[in-house]
C-alpha cells in the first residue's frame, strides 16, 4: 500500500475461487474516514488494484475489500490507515491553533 496526503494505491492478492467453485468476477471496495459513522465511498473493479483520490491529510480512514460474482459478495477484510501530511495543511492548522489561542487569552482576560 503506498499513502500520501492525498491518495492511496491499494493492491490485494486475488482470490482464486468463491466457495461456489465460481470464479471471482469483481471486487467491492467500501472506504470509511474516522469522522465517518457510515461508508462513504462503494466502488467495484475486477482489477486486485485501486486508487483512492481526494483523501484529507492526516486522517484515518478504514479500506474493506470483498471479492464477489456478480452482485453476491462475500466477507470483507478491512485494514485502517492513516493519510500522510502536507506541510501546507499542518502551516494551516498551526495557523488556526495560533489564533484560537490569542482568541481565548483574550476571551479569558476579559
């Protein structure tokens, strides 16, 4: 797996039969941040690769992974991870700290 601040590549191994003795035909990916209650991202391929674009630095995400026939799939695996930083939105960040801090110095010496 290869994370930046902004995207993801994912890549598994293929899983060679259902339990049907069906071959495996697509795969479901359900992407899920930690400010999340529900999956926000379904998306399916039949490549054992995919790439996940937009991701917000420094953030944890949780990636499932079914493989199906059809539209019948079956257990996921999950794996959690977290996006990579970006200078400009750690600055921004710090930027934002900085004035909630004189914000309450002021707030509290009023």
């Amino acid at each position: 797996m290869k994370i930046t601040s902004y995207s993801a590549e994912l890549s598994w191994s293929d899983s060679p039969i259902e339990t049907t003795g069906e071959p495996v035909t697509r795969f479901r990916i359900i992407l899920k941040d930690d400010n999340e209650l529900a999956a926000t991202e379904y998306r399916y391929t039949d490549k054992n690769k995919y790439y996940v674009r937009n991701l917000t630095p420094f953030t944890k995400y949780e990636v499932s992974v079914d493989s199906g026939i059809i539209n019948v799939f079956g257990e996921p695996t999950s794996i959690m991870f977290t996006s990579g930083e970006d200078g400009k939105f750690i600055k921004k960040l710090l930027q934002q700290l900085k004035y909630l801090k004189s914000s309450l110095s002021l707030a509290l010496s009023l």
